[in-house]
C-alpha cells in the first residue's frame, strides 16, 4: 500500500485500547509495505486486504472526504473503538494525516454476507433457511447493542457486505460509525427515505437487509443509476398483489417446508416490512427486533 504523505512522529498508528488482533502487531511501515487487493468501494472509502510481510492479513479502510480536525477525528474513533460485543466487528487501529485516514479491523477469512449472498450467481445460494435467520439474529443483536450505547449512537451503514460472517451460522456487524467521520456518500437502496444517520434508519436499513436475505436480491446501490431494486417498494407491491411466495429467494423453497419454517418464513418477511415503514414513527427499536427474531428461531 503506499499513501501520499510519509511517516511521522507527530502522524502516527494508533491501537484501540482493548483491541484484540489476530495478527502481531504492526506499524504504519508494515502497511505501507504490504501487499494489497481491493474488496470493495463504499460510501465512506475504499476496503482493502493487506498482507503483512509476516503473511498476517488485515483489513484498511481507506476513508475518503474526511473534514475534520486530527482532535474531533480521534475522539470519534475512541467513541466507536469502545463498542465492543462479540456481535460487533472490533475497530483496531487508527492512522490520521492530512492526507491519509485509515482504519484497521480483523480479516474475516469467511467473507462478507454479500458475497455469500451475491459472489457466484451461478451456483445455488451457499445459505440454507436457519443459516440465514442466525445471521440475521446475530446482526439484530450486534446492531442493538450499538444503539444500546445511547440515543445518539447507530450503526449509519448497515449492508451486507457490513455484515462478516464468524461462523455458519453466526456473525456480526462491521464500519459502525464511521458517517460521523466522513461526509455522506451516494444514496443507496438500504437508506431511509427521510436521508438521516439515525436509530430508526438503521432500523429501515436492516429491514432492507432482511428483504435481501429471503429474496436474495440486490438492492438499490446507487438511486441515481437505478441498480439494483427497491426492495421495501417491490416488496409492497408483492404483498398487494398476492404474490408472497414468489417473492422469496428459490433456492430456499426448493426443498419441502414444514408449515412452522413457513410460517418463520412469512413473519420474518412481515418484520422486514416493518421495518421499513417510511413512517419513522412506525418502525419497531432493534430490540424489538431482536425479541421478535429470537421468538421465530429459539
């Protein structure tokens, strides 16, 4: 990886306190010699995995239109830093300099749910139905834990390929809060219709990412160029025209279903709407969600 500016004393790497790497640790020099390959372009930067000399991998965030000093910048990344839950991505290290704001978290060798849900279109989806409603308790959870930090704080992100998977049937939620240190990006499918950073449009966010984990679609990643589909609008439309089943991902009708994993089936899909009222007034708190989930799974 190279930046634009070098090394300095006075811009230094900084570990979270409590941080747990999975790798040494390491240094800005360790980085900026490390090999790099792109996993993805967001709103808020550029994802890399860096290989260390030593063979550890890492993930960099690259942010892009940060304006903020280097003091109001290290505050908010000790605000983020000290959200942790084993349902929560840990943020590990941090760089500021003029030129260069990086952050750096865990690999997670098992990929993101976007690419389970999206990276080979070809071959059947690799998730059965209780995989995906684990995932989808697991991030309820790390998602409600981030707001359980105070009125103030949410996740700002929420997507699928935020959503790293830790097991066959477990993950968690990565990039909490990182639109309080960038400016706001490219409205996306999973953005609430009223464009704030705010609890109760992480709640629609996440009903978004329901409705893509039970029909395996893509949603909007760009309003402006109309990729992708309206999940929360199709959605709708599916329900007025008596069209449930059809909207469901085929791979996971492909096989006989008892009538509970049906009707598991159709309240998961009942909550996603939920979630996604365009009144903010009507969408359920995360933990509500999460007492719903765990009363359709457990």
């Amino acid at each position: 990886m190279t930046t634009s500016e070098e090394s300095s004393n006075e811009y230094v790497g900084t570990f979270i306190i409590g941080s747990t790497m999975t790798c040494p640790l390491f240094n800005l020099d360790n980085l900026l010699k490390a090999s790099a390959e792109v996993l993805g372009k967001g709103t808020v930067g550029t994802s890399y995995k860096a290989t260390l000399e030593s063979g550890d991998q890492l993930v960099v965030k690259r942010l892009r239109a940060v304006d903020l000093p280097k003091e109001e910048f290290e505050l908010r990344v000790t605000v983020i830093g000290a959200i942790q839950n084993k349902h929560i991505a840990p943020l590990q290290w941090y760089y500021y300099s003029k030129d260069e704001k990086m952050l750096v978290y865990n690999i997670f060798p098992m990929g993101s749910l976007a690419h389970a849900l999206h990276g080979d279109r070809v071959s059947p989806a690799p998730l059965g139905w209780e995989q995906r409603a684990a995932i989808a308790l697991a991030a309820a959870r790390g998602v409600a834990y981030i707001h359980s930090a105070g009125p103030s704080s949410c996740h700002g992100n929420i997507k699928s390929s935020n959503i790293m998977l830790t097991g066959t049937h477990n993950a968690c939620v990565s990039e909490h809060g990182l639109t309080t240190l960038c400016l706001p990006g490219p409205v996306s499918g999973y953005r609430a219709p009223e464009v704030t950073v705010s609890q109760k449009a992480d709640v629609y966010s996440f009903g978004v990412l329901l409705l893509e984990l039970l029909s395996r679609l893509t949603p909007v990643k760009d309003t402006q160029l109309e990729e992708g589909v309206d999940l929360p609008h199709w959605a709708r439309c599916g329900i007025r025209k008596d069209l449930t089943w059809e909207m469901f991902d085929v791979e996971l009708l492909a096989r006989q279903r008892t009538d509970v994993e049906k009707e598991c089936m159709l309240r998961f899909l009942n909550l996603a709407i939920h979630c996604c009222s365009d009144d903010a007034k009507l969408r359920p708190t995360m933990s509500d969600v999460v007492q719903r989930i765990e009363e359709m799974t457990i």
